[in-house]
C-alpha cells in the first residue's frame, strides 16, 4: 500500500495531528536520548575514558551534538529550534553542575530563538510549538500527587487540545474535532514505530526496516482516514478578532488550572464568544470588492450580502504551489466564507487561472463562468457547473447588478487576452470595472459598443497597466476615480507601464498598486465609494514608504 504524501499532510491536518506533529520535539528528544544512552553505556565500560570524563557529561554533549544534526537535516524549524535549545540548555546544566527548571528551560530556550531569529514570531510553529510547551508545563507541574500513566497522558492531550484552540482558530480558522482519537492512535505508532525504524534504516539501510516502518504507517492510515471522513471531524470558523481570542486564551487558561479553583467551568464559557462570531457581510444593496494581492496576476473577491464571487485566481507558482491554494483559499476560511456562488476565469493565462483547481478542489463552488478553451482542464472540471461568458450576460444578487461587458459572440481572438471576460458591479449606482487582460482591440470594441457603459468608479487596470493597453479613449469613457493596478513587486513585465501610469493620474484619478498597498478592498453602495488598503489597515514597520 502506498501513499501520496501531500494527501496523507492534508488528512494528518484533518484530523488534527499535523498540528502535533509539528510542535513535538519527541523525535529529536529520542534521537538524543538514544545516542546518548548508547554512548553512556559504551563510555562507563572503557575505565580509560571514564576517569579523564564523567561518562554522563560526555554522553549529553554527543547526545546533543546528535539532536543538532537531526535538527538540521529536519530543516531546522522553529519547532526543531525549540528542542535543541531546551536540549542544550539541559546539557549545559549538567555541564555546569547547576539544577534545571522546566520554566527556565523553556524560557532560555524562547530567549534564544528570539535572539537567532526575531521574527521567528511570525511563524505558526512559534507559537504552536512554544504554546504546547507551556500548557503541558502547567498542566503537569504543581500537583499534590502523580497519577497513572494513562491519566497524565491524557490530561496532557486535553491540555494541548483545549489550549491551542484559540491559536488555531487565529492561525488557520479550523481546529479538529477528533484529535484527541486520532492523536492517541498516530502519535504512539509514528513515534515508536515508524520514526525509530525510518532512523535505523538511514543509518543501517536494510530493507526490513522499511517494510515494517511502511506496514506500520499504512495500519496508522485505516483508521485515521476513517475519522478524517466523519462529517464533523474539522470545526472551522472565519478567523476571530484579536479581543476574542485573548479572551478565549484566558478561558483555556482558566479551565486547565488544578482541581479545587474556584469556578473553573467558568473558562469554557469564555470560549463561546470565539467559536460563535462570524464576520460582517455588506448589507442588502451593497457589495464589497477586494482586489488581492497574488503578485504578478489578478484575484478579485466580491462579497453580497448572502454570495461570494471569485474573479480570477491569480498564478501558478510552480508544479506544488499556486495562488488558489497558498492565498484564495486561506483567504476565505479567515473571512468566513464556505461557498462560493461562481467562480469566473477569465481566460487561460496562468497568473489569472493558475490557482482555478485549487480553488475548485478546496471549496464547493456553485458555478463557473469562463472564456477558455475547450480542451483546457478547468472547464472538464467544471462539467456542467461552467458556461462561457459573453457580453450581455447579467444578474442581480441582493441588489447588487453584475454585467458582462465582454467577449461578444463571433470569431475567436487573435490573443487570449481580448478574450477576458470584462465584468461590471454596480450597487447603488456605484460601479466597479473588472477589465482583466483586454488590449487595445477589445477596449475598441467596448467602446464601439456603449462607451456609457464602462463609466465607472472604480477600475481594475487591463491587463496590469500594459502598454499594450489603456488608450486615452478608454480611460477618457471610463472616468473613475480610483484606478487599481494588480501588479507584483519588481514583476519582469515592468508593469504598470510608466506612459500608461501617467495617462491615468492625468486622469486625475487616484492610482493604488497592490505590491506597493497590499489588497485593497472597495465598499460599493448608496453613500459614496469607501477605498481602503491593507498596508493603511494593518502597517507594519517594514513596509517602509
């Protein structure tokens, strides 16, 4: 039986287990152990060492000199970081003749990753990995006397499972359901099974060992994809603001501290506020447009009252990564969105389409609208969910009008780009132009055909403030007020064009970027027309000027 290994990460998370595996320092810990056991026992039969040595100091150093090369060839992430210094600061003690104190040992350890790598603060694993550290210290220090094995193992598993719960929530907006199961059959199996015999095989390369690791590690999978298959094995949420999460943290807090405090109970009910909130929605009649930064390429989100439309899905990065998978859809399970009304593909080029399968695979997706060929994979997947788009196509969803300026029937494009799909929001007599990729020609024909009605607000730049692209006629009809250039930073097409950037600020519109703003998202309605960025929202202090 073999896996694939992206589907086995993908049902490890569903289940919870991801999360644990990447916060365990289990692995280096029993390497360590292991190598300074074995030199331990060595080192006290041999009198000559013995005596010039203490057999246990020599056996912590090579033990942590072994947890420092594993840590390097695991890729040396924050986790793995955080058992070594721990590691190392417990040799450093025994070096040192000095007692050791858990708190202490985490807290050198935190010291010293900060010191290495100050914004290791931004990874999940900080504070997945810490946060874990911490809960099973407080859970397991200050008692009046030990339980059995069983109990302590756990009340280990509900300490992580409850106490990660708020970082979940803020980090990836789902936590699972049956972890404490899946937990309790992977991790004895993967840490004292597999992982010991993939080890032995590396250093020993028989083929037995990994026969059984693989025998050991496909019995692990029966069950675990059973309960990833159970419909209620994820609980996922869009992401909560910071004052409900800090109240949910010190809810877990509360409710892990020992027998005999007061009103206990009263921590799990902190954590109702975080699990309950969802998002705001525009009100009936408005509608909000996000214009996402995917770098070189177009993702637009607008948002209705009760529907969510996605245009375009920004580029495919490489074979293993894309847009749709590393932005889109995170994107939209921390904005609370579950479904997507339509999904419109402009046209075939990768940095407007390439992240379209992901986006398919990973939510449910009503229906698609797209100018591509007919051979191409999107439009097999769609089946008959997808119709191809074309001028005068239209719909009103909760007030809100959305149009299809183009395609129009007829001959097919020299290039794809003029085939874009151009689509037009309006809500309250505000307007929103999504133009794509169009060229000259098609803004030609757009004009040719009712220049009235590209009069707009707001307008997406074609095709990313080419050359090739907004003639003064165009921008002439158009007259928005706000113009958004979808472009990536020091892109190779040196877009937006500088001739094409000073036709539009004659204009006298305001000119945003999205690698110089961030997202920049629009609030279309009956009052006049909100333009806001991420970089004006949420400034960090490297984005400089």
């Amino acid at each position: 039986m073999s896996f694939n290994s992206q589907e086995q990460w993908q049902i490890f998370a569903r289940t919870g287990i991801a999360h644990l595996v990447a916060i365990s320092g289990a692995h280096v810990t029993m390497l360590a152990a292991l190598v300074a056991g074995a030199l331990g026992w060595g080192w006290r039969r041999c009198p000559w060492l013995a005596l010039r040595w203490p057999a246990q100091q020599a056996a912590v150093l090579v033990g942590f000199l072994a947890a420092f090369g594993y840590c390097l060839l695991a890729g040396w992430g924050v986790p793995a970081q955080r058992t070594l210094y721990m590691l190392g600061c417990v040799a450093l003690a025994l070096l040192l003749r000095r007692e050791t104190e858990p708190s202490r040992v985490l807290a050198f350890a935190l010291l010293v990753v900060l010191l290495i790598d100050p914004w290791a603060i931004l990874a999940a694993g900080f504070w997945l990995s810490f946060g874990a550290v911490a809960l099973l210290l407080l859970v397991g220090s200050g008692r009046l006397r030990t339980a059995g094995w069983l109990h302590e193992a756990l009340r280990a598993q509900w300490a992580v499972t409850l106490g990660l719960l708020p970082v979940l929530l803020v980090l990836f907006q789902q936590f699972s359901l049956v972890s404490p199961l899946a937990n309790g059959i992977a991790i004895p199996l993967i840490s004292f099974i597999v992982t010991p015999l993939a080890i032995a095989y590396a250093v020993l390369p028989l083929q037995m060992f990994a026969d059984v690791a693989h025998m050991a590690l496909a019995a692990t999978m029966v069950p675990i994809e059973w309960l990833a298959e159970l419909p209620m094995a994820q609980w996922q949420q869009a992401a909560p603001p910071p004052e409900l999460a800090v109240l949910a943290t010190l809810g877990c807090l509360w409710a892990l501290l020992p027998r005999g405090t007061p009103v206990r109970w009263l921590g799990l009910a902190m954590l109702v506020p975080v699990v309950a909130w969802a998002p705001p929605r525009p009100p009936a009649g408005e509608a909000w447009v996000a214009v996402l930064d995917v770098g070189q390429g177009l993702a637009v989100h607008v948002q209705t009252a009760n529907s969510d439309l996605i245009y375009d899905t920004g580029p495919a990065f490489s074979a293993d990564a894309n847009s749709g998978e590393r932005i889109l859809l995170p994107y939209l399970r921390a904005m609370g969105v579950r479904r997507l009304d339509m999904l419109v593909v402009t046209h075939q080029d990768n940095d407007h389409a390439g992240g379209a399968e992901a986006v398919l695979a990973g939510i449910p997706v009503g229906a698609l609208l797209f100018s591509l060929p007919e051979n191409h994979p999107i439009r097999l997947i769609a089946d008959r969910r997808g119709r191809a788009c074309m001028a005068g196509q239209g719909w009103v969803q909760d007030g809100v009008r959305f149009s299809v300026l183009h395609p129009v029937g007829g001959g097919v494009p020299r290039k794809s780009n003029d085939a874009s799909c151009v689509l037009q929001v309006e809500a309250g007599g505000r307007r929103v132009l999504l133009s794509s990729d169009i060229e000259a020609v098609s803004e030609a024909g757009l004009l040719g055909r009712d220049p009235a009605a590209l009069v707009s607000d707001v307008v997406v730049a074609p095709h990313h403030g080419s050359r090739t692209s907004s003639t003064p006629a165009f921008i002439a009809a158009t007259s928005p007020r706000w113009v958004i250039f979808p472009v990536g930073y020091r892109n190779r097409f040196r877009h937006p064009n500088p001739e094409v950037w000073a036709r539009w600020s004659a204009s006298g519109a305001r000119l945003l970027r999205t690698d110089a703003s961030g997202a920049v998202r629009v609030r279309l309605g009956a009052g006049d027309v909100q333009v806001d960025t991420a970089r004006e929202a949420l400034p960090r202090y490297w984005h400089g000027r």
